[in-house]
C-alpha cells in the first residue's frame, strides 16, 4: 500500500506559507532556486531578521511560486 502524500505543514511565516502551499520544495531547495541563502532563509521565516530580498532573489521568489504579479503577494511579506 502506497503512503499518502504527507500533510502540509503550517507556518506563521507568509514566506514560508506560500513555499508550502504553492511548491512541492522543502525549504533548502527553495531557498537555493530563489537565491538565498539556507541560513538566510531560516532566520527569514523565524522572524529573527527582515527579509530584504535584491530584485534578482524578487523575481526568483516569484518564478518559484507562480506569482505574476505583485499584488499577490500578502502585505505583511
């Protein structure tokens, strides 16, 4: 018997909210395609630093979750 894909994990990151909702990638894949570093990331998504993306990591960041347009992101990313 197959096992069934394993539930989703919540965050209360909204970075870490649209990567579990919007890819199939765990967090250090993720990080690694946007551009950013692991370390970088974890400290993003625990709220122990402000993410201040470069537009290159931006546009990344938003190939990786299918956003097309700014809007879609939430107001407190």
């Amino acid at each position: 018997m197959k096992k069934s894909k394993k539930l989703k994990q919540e965050s209360d990151s909204p970075l870490e909210t649209l990567r579990i909702d919007r890819t199939e990638l765990n967090q250090d894949q993720f990080a690694m395609k946007c551009g950013i570093p692991r370390a970088t990331y974890q400290r993003w998504i625990t709220g122990k630093t402000e993410a201040r993306l470069t537009l290159s990591q931006v546009k990344k960041l938003c190939l990786e979750l299918s956003i097309k347009d700014v809007q879609e992101l939430p107001d407190n990313f």
